[in-house]
C-alpha cells in the first residue's frame, strides 16, 4: 500500500504538541487591526490548542506528523 499524503493546507496551519495534540494560531489577526482594541489584538497573540472534538479530523489529515 503506498504512503499516504499529508494534508498541505492543514501541515501548514497545525503543529504537534509534546502530549500529541494540535496546537494552532488564532483567527482574526492579520488585518482591519485599527478597530480592534489593543486588548483584543494582545489576546489574539499566540497558539491555542484544538478543540478536543477536531483533534481526530486533524490528525487523519497528518498521517506522520
């Protein structure tokens, strides 16, 4: 059976934890800032990991990761 290829568009966006789940970053960053409070945009910094019930979606679209 041939190897299976990972998902480039999600490869992209997910990376692998040490505990093996996915951490990711967050929506709503990279433009129309000037309305949004720096509060809001100070909070929007950094990774998040994924929502428990999107981790098995995840990882059948990173086979090897």
């Amino acid at each position: 059976m041939p190897k299976m290829k990972s998902h480039r568009g999600a490869a992209k966006r997910f990376k692998k934890t040490g505990t093996g789940l996915f951490k990711r970053s967050q929506a709503n960053k990279s433009h129309i800032l000037e309305k949004k409070s720096p509060k809001r945009k100070r909070q929007l910094r950094g990774t998040i990991v994924v929502n428990a019930t999107e981790q098995k979606n995840i990882k059948k679209l990173l086979p090897y990761i």
